[in-house]
C-alpha cells in the first residue's frame, strides 16, 4: 500500500491530540480514527487495525442512514486496505444517492459525493458526467467544492494524463496550506487522503515512483 510520507515531527505533535480523544472516549470511532491514521502514516502497521477499527464502531452507532453518512466509514475500511468492505458500503452510496438524482434532480445530490464516490469505485466516466449535471444545476454551488476536482483526477486517469493529474496533486497541496489541515483530522474523507490519492493517480500515469509516497 502507497501511504504519503510526511515528516514523523508532524505525527508526533498530532498523537496527544489523539491520545486525549480515545481516553475521553475509549469505546468511541473518533479517537481510534485519529491515532489509527497517524499510526499509518508512520508507517505502524497496527494503524491499519485500529482504522478497521473504528469504521465498525462507527457502523455500530450509525442513527443517521442517509446513504452520505457512508463516507466515514468507508473512507476508513480503504484506509485500513480492507478494499472489499470500502466498496460494499461505496456501492450502497452509490445507489442510494443515484436514487436521490433521480427522483430529485442533481442539485439535491447538494455536495457533489458522488463525484467522489464513483471515483473511488473506479467509475471515472460516471464521475465526470455526474459533476457535468451538478455543475448545470448548480453551478454557484459547485464553485470552491472539491468535487469538479476529484472529476478532473477521473478524466486523467481515463485518458492517461499525468500532466493533469499534477494539476489536481497542486489543488491538494494548495488547500492542505490554506485549511491548515491536521494529519489527525477526522472528517470523511480528507484532503490529505485526496493528496496521496492524487500523488498515487499521477505515479501510476507517469510510471515514475513518486518520493512523497512510501510502501506500508
């Protein structure tokens, strides 16, 4: 597994932070999430258990079943390498938030995840022509999200171009500097996870390894 190397000063300043999180609530997803991501990133294969972890405690208290809410945990099983229950629960999105633009039109897809959930399950044509008919619908409210980046890695990854795959790589950066993003942060889906997502699209189409990747 291609994990993104970052400086291990970084990840220590991160784990009290963690540490805290899961002593407040040891039985809790939150804190296993964060000190699980850190652990991996260190290259702590015990961080891979802890994000399997903490995406069945998460499945275990889930209230809210709109097909949304599936991005935690199914960010953390892709973390974690278990790729087989990332994509049943990426599927279960998937159809449900397909279900809302139909009976409701894109616009109410509101947030555009499912640019990023076909993406994630390899769906790249898909991913485009959705962010095509969110942008049509709304496109105020697509301007500044994510999502129409996340179809710009789709499209580069569909015609091999590595060229435009640097381009979304320099997006990441340039909103992980701007956000001041923690390594810890437990959001669904991050932009350092986009980051080493992106760094792994453009090494796969440029057939060069990249130096900010390593091998967990």
């Amino acid at each position: 597994m291609l994990v993104l190397s970052v400086p291990q000063d970084a990840i220590t300043e991160d784990m009290p932070k963690a540490l805290r999180q899961l002593e407040d609530s040891p039985q809790g997803w939150s804190g296993l999430a964060r000190i699980g991501r850190l652990l991996r990133l260190s290259g702590d294969p015990n961080g891979q258990d802890k994000l399997a972890q903490a995406a069945e405690a998460y499945l275990a208290v889930m209230r809210d079943q709109r097909p949304h809410r599936l991005m935690t945990p199914a960010n953390l099983f892709r973390l974690a390498g278990n790729d087989e229950r990332a994509n049943d629960l990426l599927v279960r999105m998937h159809d449900g938030l397909e279900d809302v633009a139909r009976t409701k039109g894109h616009s109410d897809v509101g947030t555009g995840i499912l640019v990023d959930v076909c993406f994630l399950m390899g769906l790249d044509e898909e991913a485009m022509e959705v962010n095509t008919a969110l942008t049509a619908a709304d496109s105020r409210g697509m301007r500044g999200l994510r999502h129409p980046v996340v179809a710009d890695l789709s499209q580069a990854r569909m015609e091999r171009d590595a060229t435009q795959a640097q381009a979304v790589v320099d997006y990441f950066d340039a909103a992980i500097a701007r956000d001041r993003e923690s390594f810890s942060d437990i959001a669904p889906i991050t932009f350092h996870d986009w980051l080493e997502i992106a760094l792994v699209a453009h090494s796969q189409l440029s057939g060069e390894p990249s130096p900010r990747l390593r091998e967990v």
